[in-house]
C-alpha cells in the first residue's frame, strides 16, 4: 500500500461507510473520491480506481437484492445495454474533456430530485409500475439508463442515487424496487467505465483490490439493511445524498 497506516486506516474508513451509503441510496463516491485524493492517491488514478472499489462492492449488494426481490434479468437486459454503452461512451468523454462544465447542471438538478422525494410523502411507497404495460416499462427503463449511465462514466458521483430516483418517478417502483434496478445498472455502468479506465491505464490495482475488500462488506451491510428496512430508511438516505453532493458541488464551483 502507497500510504502510511494512519492514511490507509482512514481511507478504510471511508470506504466501508460509502460502500453502506451506496447499497442504500447511491452516492458512494461523494464520500470515497474526496477520501482518495485525501490520502495522496495520484489524481489521474482516482477513478479508475474508484471504479474498481465499487464496481467489487456493487456486484454484492446488486446480487443481495436481486435474490430478495426476485425482478426479471431477462426482461431487464435492454435497459442494462443502454446503460452499459451510456458508461463507456461516458467514460471516454472524460479522459477527452473536462467534465467541469457539468456542474451547473447538477445544481440544478439536486435541488428537484430532493423536492420530488419531498413534495410527496409516498414518493416510493408502492410499487405502481403494473399500470405501464411491458414495453413501454422497457422503453422508459432505456430513457432513464442511457443518460444517467453515460453521466457514471463522465463524472459518477450519485449515479445510483439518480437511477433509483428516475425509477421510482419515471419507472413507477417503490423505492426498493428502483433501488434493486439501480444497483444493477449501477453495477453494469462501473464495468463499463472500469474497463474504458483499464484500456487507458488509469487506475492503482493494489489500492483498488484492497479497497474492494472494504467495499465488499459496506454494500454487504447496507443491501441487508435495505432489504429490511426498505423505503423508511431508503428514503431520508437518498435525501441526505442529494444533499451531499449539492453541497459538494457548490463548493467545487466556488471555490
């Protein structure tokens, strides 16, 4: 490991609390891409190595929640191609262009996804997506994947967080229903990403194994949390993310 005790303790830390975070609301990397460049890890690395944490990590709780919920794959696989080519176009852009520009379009963005959670007390509640019929279920599911992948690929922080809130609004699911679908798209976009990051060298593989391991067990115990707690804790989480990365965001355009 390239950091001293104290550092690599920390950056532990941090991922195992963002790998709980992300299996419940999205948003992990607000807290693991700070602790990263915290620690000294070269900025050219982050994330890519990011990536590969997560992507370790999200495979866990993606399968947790499959198990409990029991959602077709099948009828999903669409949805999970446009996200997928969403990621790796997404994630070439970004070793193109400076993704500073999306910034503004997040502060408007946050502030509207957390009116929605909100503005209505049963955002989430019940799962009303048997009213949409099959295809046009499939059809809004690769609407929401491809942007939302794309914008993992690009940038990333809160991308779970936005999948789950698209599917819950635009989708018709509860919360944990969108939340299990996020994960998997979530899960399909990192690999993505992650091999767009690979191809360009652009990650630290003893970091990223070692912190895999931690985010292993943070999605661990956070999809076991989800699936039993469901939207009363989903719900104030994703809230908090939103607010977060808000915060976040607005500093980085200020400061």
């Amino acid at each position: 490991m390239p950091f001293g005790p104290g550092a690599t303790l920390f950056l532990a830390a941090c991922v195992f609390f963002a790998g709980v975070v992300d299996a419940l609301a999205g948003g992990g990397g607000l807290i693991t891409l700070p602790a990263y460049l915290a620690v000294g890890l070269d900025p050219a690395l982050i994330l890519g190595t990011n990536k590969l944490a997560s992507f370790l990590g999200t495979t866990v709780s993606t399968l947790r929640y499959q198990r409990a919920l029991k959602f077709s794959v099948k009828d999903f696989l669409p949805v999970i191609a446009a996200s997928a080519l969403g990621a790796w176009l997404g994630a070439r852009a970004a070793l193109l262009v400076d993704p500073s520009w999306i910034r503004p379009l997040l502060l408007v963005a946050l502030p509207v996804a957390a009116w929605l959670l909100w503005s209505r007390r049963d955002f989430g509640a019940a799962d009303r997506s048997g009213g949409l019929s099959a295809a046009e279920r499939g059809r809004r599911g690769v609407l929401i994947a491809a942007p939302i992948g794309a914008y993992d690929g690009f940038f990333g922080p809160g991308t779970g967080t936005f999948f789950a809130i698209a599917f819950t609004r635009w989708g018709r699911h509860d919360l944990l229903g969108a939340t299990a679908r996020a994960k998997t798209l979530n899960l399909v976009s990192n690999f993505s990403a992650l091999y767009a990051f690979m191809w360009a060298g652009r990650l630290n593989w003893e970091v990223g194994l070692a912190m895999g391991t931690l985010s292993i067990a943070g999605h661990w115990v956070g999809s076991h949390l989800g699936v039993t707690r469901g939207a009363a804790l989903i719900r104030p989480l994703v809230a908090l993310v939103c607010a977060g990365l808000f915060a976040k965001v607005l500093c980085d355009a200020l400061l």
